[in-house]
C-alpha cells in the first residue's frame, strides 16, 4: 500500500511540479535536440509495448483454442 501511495505521490510531483519547471527552461540547440531524441524514443517504445500487448492477446486466445480442442 505504501509503495503504490508513493508512486501516486511521485507520478503528481513530477506532473504537476518537475515537468512544469523543465517546459519552463529555455532550450539551447543541445536540449532542443536531445529533447527530440527522447520523444521519438518514447514513441518507439510505445508502439513496440502496444505490439507486444497485441502478441500477447493472439497467443493467448490461440492457446485458449488448441487446448479447448
């Protein structure tokens, strides 16, 4: 219980406090350009985590299949 009020109480500092104050920092060419790498990064692992989900789900149901037959 302790650790999931924790990670809630993280989660809210970092959105309502930290993500503000790094927003708010101007950006030099380096930031600019690291900041990039980081959300096309992110995006990539999204889509691999939404991939694996799905491959997960098919074998699940097809698993469901060969052992009900």
């Amino acid at each position: 219980m302790f650790r999931r009020w924790m990670t809630e109480c993280m989660r809210w500092l970092y959105d309502l406090y930290i993500l503000p104050q790094i927003e708010g920092r101007p950006m030099d060419d380096g930031d600019a350009s690291r900041a990039a790498l980081f959300w096309d990064a992110r995006a990539v692992l999204a889509f691999y985590a939404v991939q694996g989900f799905r491959l997960g789900v098919r074998t699940g149901l097809a698993l469901g299949r060969e052992l009900e037959g």
